[in-house]
C-alpha cells in the first residue's frame, strides 16, 4: 500500500478532487499555505493500493498544470530596516508537488 501527499495549487484542486473521487479514490484534503508566495495551497492525502500509483499520478498531471504568475517580492523576514519596497517579480505557480511513501500499516476503526 500507497500513501500519495500531493501539495496542489489551490486553483487546480477543484478538477482534481473531482477527477479522483470519480475513479473512486478516497481522498482526504487539508488547506496548507506555502512558505515563499504565502499563498494558499492544498494537501491531499490518497491511500492507494500499489498497483494504482501510476494512475493516479496520471490524474494529478492532468489536472495540475503550472503557469507563470506576477506577484510582488516576498517582504524581508528580518534584519530591514528602512522602507522596504515590494517589485513585480513572475514566478511559476501550479503544477503539483507528490511524494509516494509506502505504508507499513493500515487500520481502518
């Protein structure tokens, strides 16, 4: 067995969920933000047998399609003094992050 985390772009989750839930995946969401854009995402929890990794990183590609964005520079976390004046910057934003990790146990109560 499979435990699928998927880090997703909070505008790509809809389709996706959606997708997953229709091949019947059971998938568990948790709202997360992320550490450079402070922006939000969503992390999904996906338990799957061994044999379905394949088809569901396939639905994550599908769905999860990254794309250049404008935002403004991070503020300084420390050590500013002084005015500080955020500048346009494009960044990549979308896509997915996936980590497979086996599961050593499972138990469903």
């Amino acid at each position: 067995m499979k435990l699928v985390i998927a880090i997703v772009h909070d505008e790509d989750v809809h389709a996706l969920l959606e997708e997953l839930t229709t091949h019947q995946f059971r998938v568990t969401k948790l709202a997360t933000t992320g550490g450079f854009l402070k922006a939000g995402n969503t992390t999904l929890l996906i338990g799957i047998e061994d044999e379905e990794v394949d088809k569901v990183m396939g639905i994550i590609k599908n769905n999860c399609e990254s794309r250049d964005s404008i935002t403004t520079s991070p503020t300084p976390v420390s050590g500013a003094t002084g005015m500080f004046i955020p500048f346009p910057i494009e960044v990549r934003v979308g896509g997915a992050t996936v980590f497979v990790v086996d599961v050593e146990k499972y138990v469903k109560l």
